[in-house]
C-alpha cells in the first residue's frame, strides 16, 4: 500500500465545473461577475463558478446566462447533475450542492443573426 496524500487545487474543481456546465444544451455562456461580490465569501471564484469545500466535500455556486426558448428549470437541474456527477467521478470527491444562479438570456434579433 502507497502512503501519502493527494491534493486537488480549487483551480481543478473550477474547471471541472466550467467545462461541464458550458457543454450542457441550453447554456450560452457563464456569467462573469465583478471580483468584489464573492470577496467577503469564503473559497475560489472565477467566471462565473465559485467553489468552496467544507470537510472534504464540494459546493459549487454557478452564474450561466442561458439561450432562449428553453425550459430553465431543466436546463438548471441538468448543470446540477452533470456537475456533480462530473467532480464525483473525476476527482472522488461528494459533493454537497451546486447552486444554479441564472443571470441573463441571451436573445439574438432576427437582423443582427
């Protein structure tokens, strides 16, 4: 048996949850928030994916802009399964929630497409 220990950088969990979330269908993009808002907070921040984790277990605060014509909360339900299931499987890690924060949709005019 190996003796040591493994260490995850909230960088690989972030990205992780960015990959994810943007190859799931309804989602147009993350959500960059200004720095400031997740400064008083606790954990890692960046476009769009806050991750914090709380005795060995992950949460995950997501800001998407979406696509029109689609259902929101099942596109929202979607990012929370897939990336659960994801940093689960690819890092062994439980994770105890991923909140979906939806900012905008992206509508496109008829004229500018």
């Amino acid at each position: 048996m190996y003796e040591g220990k493994t260490t995850i950088a909230p960088d690989v969990l972030i990205t992780i949850a960015k990959l994810t979330t943007l190859n799931v269908p309804g989602v147009s993009r993350l959500c960059i928030n200004p720095p400031g808002v997740y400064r008083l907070f606790k954990g890692k921040f960046q476009e769009g994916v806050r991750i914090e984790v709380k005795e060995d277990t992950v949460y995950a605060e997501i800001h998407v802009v979406l696509t029109k014509d689609v259902n929101l909360r099942e596109v929202s339900r979607n990012i929370q399964q897939q990336v659960s299931r994801s940093i689960s499987e690819m890092v062994g890690m439980p994770v105890g929630g991923v909140n979906v924060h939806i900012e905008d949709i992206d509508y496109i005019r008829e004229n500018e497409a």
